[in-house]
C-alpha cells in the first residue's frame, strides 16, 4: 500500500482526534485541521466501533486525513486484515506489543504510531527499542483501560524521551490544558479523545475545534 501524506502545512503540529463513531463527525474534524481520526478497536472500550462502522467513517474522510485503527495486543495477520478491508493509514499499536511487530507494519507502508507510558510497560525509557515506529505516543497508563483515561499526567516527562522519532503526547487533554501540555512535553503533536466529547464516542465539534485552535496557537503565534 502507498502510504499517506503526513506533512503538516507550515510545520503546524500532529493532532489526531481518537475515539470517533460518526462518519459525519470524523469528516468535520479533518475538515477542522485534524491530522487522523482513530477508530478503537478494542472491545472494551467504550468508543469501540465494527469493521463495517469503521469502513464508513474511513470512507467519509477528506484526502488530508488518516484514518487510524488503535488495537492492543492484536497479532500481526489479523491487523493488516482489518488495514486492508477498512483501509486504515494507521495503525496505534496500545498494548505491549513487539518492536519487531511495527517493523512488519512499516513494511507494508503503514504509519504505525506505538503508545508507551509513564507509569506501566513499555516504559517511555524503551523509546531506544522503538526505531520503527513513525510516531511514539506519551502517556500515563494509570488507569484501568489501556488509553489515557482522562486523566491529566505530568506531562514534561515525555520532554526526557531519548528518541528520534516524534513524539505525540496524550492523556488528559482538553483545550484548556493542551498549551500547557505541549509547551511542557515539547512533543511534535498530540492525541484528545475524552477531553472533546459530550459523551463517549460522541465529539463536540466545538471542543474540536477550540482543541485545534488552541494547537496551532502555539506555532503560529495567533
């Protein structure tokens, strides 16, 4: 597969808006200036969306958005099933999964952007172990289910990740803290699901667009 443009316009940062349910809704946050879109696929979670949801939502996509599949702990075969019927971009690799694993995915020309965390394993000391992976993801891991669980972290650890990947900072974010998030973490970007929702798998468009308004800012200087 040919993999997707993923050059921000004036060096403006990566955001990705995770956890949509609604083709209609993920559209309107590419439309806003979101990077990617994610579709869970995690069973458990309460934003997980099927195959066939999935398929329409990526479908709905502009040209300038990825549609991103978060998986934990799922096998190599069963992952590009699910790349090649959907299509997915990406893929947000949330488990413990193997560095040999995003090196597989990276040859099929996916974007693979793999999660580690503050507080459980991988650590965001293993970013060494990660050469592969397009994007390394930063955040806590306190909480019961494998995402950020809206809980705010101190964010400035992701600031020591030695790493030549970018890096994008999650966990807790919302528009009134992602300044602070960023200007602390130092990261290339960032990941909000619960901070813009008015329920879970439902976005506020307004949130959306305070969250990516508020990213921007930060580089344009506006």
């Amino acid at each position: 597969m040919t993999e997707h443009k993923t050059e921000k316009r004036a060096g403006l940062p990566f955001i990705k808006i995770c956890g949509l349910t609604d083709p209609d809704t993920a559209r309107a946050c590419g439309e806003m200036g979101a990077d990617a879109v994610g579709l869970v696929f995690f069973e458990k979670s309460g934003r997980y969306v099927p195959d066939e949801r999935a398929a329409v939502i990526s479908r709905a996509l502009g040209p300038d958005t990825i549609a991103a599949g978060v998986f934990v702990n799922e096998g190599y075969d069963r992952i590009m099933k699910k790349v090649e019927k959907i299509p997915l971009q990406s893929v947000q690799l949330h488990g413990t999964e193997s560095p040999e694993l995003v090196s597989k995915l990276r040859q099929q020309g996916v974007i693979v952007i793999k999660a580690l965390f503050s507080r459980k394993e991988p650590f965001l000391s293993s970013a060494p172990d990660w050469t592969h992976a397009s994007y390394l993801l930063a955040e806590c891991g306190a909480g019961k289910l494998p995402g950020g669980n809206a809980e705010e972290w101190n964010w400035a650890e992701a600031a020591g990740i030695k790493t030549q990947r970018p890096v994008i900072v999650a966990g807790g974010l919302n528009p009134e803290n992602v300044r602070s998030a960023m200007l602390k973490s130092k990261a290339a970007g960032a990941d909000v699901s619960s901070g813009v929702e008015a329920s879970p798998g439902v976005k506020d468009l307004q949130k959306v667009k305070a969250f990516i308004k508020q990213m921007n800012m930060l580089y344009t200087g506006d």
